[in-house]
C-alpha cells in the first residue's frame, strides 16, 4: 500500500476528504518527528512504540585493508511492535 491508497482509505475509514485526512498523517508524523528529535519515545496503544536510542561510539576494522577506524555514537529509532500485533502476524493474520 502506497502513501495515496493508504490515505483514501483512512479517508474512508474516518468520514473526511482525502485532503482534510492527509494533512491530519503529516501532522501526526511532524509531531512524532518532534519527539524524536527531543530524545523522547512515542507510544501507540495497541501498535507499538518508537523509541530514540544512543549508540555508542566503537572502534570498527575495515576487512579488506585491516585498518581500525572509530566510529562516532548516533541515535537510531527503534520500533517495538505490540504483543497483540506480533501475534497476529506469528499466525499469519488471523484473530
């Protein structure tokens, strides 16, 4: 499912125009976007949660040259999906 599908459906789903329904996801995504970037996680009830985690800095070693190089920390952004959901898709989808 493509971006434009998903959004007619949801449109569908909600009762609204496709343009009221998109600019509500870009909303939803710009504030999660927000809170990613303050280091917070975000928490959808029976989804999953996003989570910003810190890796540290490590030393890594090129296999073809043998040459040892430091690589900085970043932060990732980590998904969990709901055990619900995980079990859902364990059983191929069905309830």
């Amino acid at each position: 499912m493509n971006n434009k599908q998903f959004i007619s459906e949801l449109a569908q789903r909600m009762g609204y125009t496709a343009q009221d329904t998109q600019k509500m996801v870009y909303q939803l995504i710009e504030a999660m976007g927000d809170s990613f970037q303050e280091g917070d996680s975000v928490a959808i009830q029976n989804f999953g949660n996003f989570e910003v985690k810190k890796k540290l800095e490590r030393i890594m070693v090129n296999p073809t040259t043998g040459q040892r190089m430091l690589v900085p920390p970043k932060l990732t952004l980590n998904f969990r999906i709901s055990p619900t959901w995980k079990d859902q898709l364990k059983n191929g989808g069905a309830e």
